[in-house]
C-alpha cells in the first residue's frame, strides 16, 4: 500500500491523505478538525488521472464512472508518483 499525505503548509493539523492499494483508492478529507471523510474508488473504475499544476502544488484528479475526484495541495513529484502508480 502507497499514501500520500498533502502539504503541511495548507493544514496543520489534519492533511488529506490518499492511500493506494492493489484494489482501493482511499481519500480521506479533512473534516474541519472533527476527523476524516472518506471516499473510496475501486481501481477497475478509474477511467482517467491527470494533474492540474500550480506554482508549488499540484492536484490529482482521478475521475472513474460517474464521479470525479479533485485531490490538493500534493507537492509535484508526490502528483507524478501518484498518477504512476494508477496509469
């Protein structure tokens, strides 16, 4: 299993995580400092991974059938491993 924790800079507290594994994705988002929410997306539905660039960060977004998920604040290389491991 691979996770990746989103930048420190944007939380303190409580980052989002996605965790990959051989069947699963799994965000968690941060519920306003109360814990996660989390989101599951099976591998054999992801249709599409792509990253939308800003100057330090970027966002993964893993869209399967009927959903799209929009993930932040991940330092670049952190985006570029991600979408390797689900292309």
């Amino acid at each position: 299993m691979h996770t990746f924790t989103a930048s420190r800079w944007l939380d303190i507290a409580f980052p989002d995580r996605l965790e990959i594994n051989a069947n699963n994705v799994v965000y968690y988002k941060n519920n306003v400092g109360v814990g996660y929410e989390s989101t599951v997306v099976e591998r054999p539905n992801i249709t599409k991974v792509h990253i939308r660039t800003g100057v330090f960060f970027a966002n993964v977004v893993i869209e399967s059938y009927g959903e799209r998920l929009v993930v932040g604040a991940f330092w670049k290389r952190d985006a570029k491993a991600i979408v390797k491991l689900l292309t």
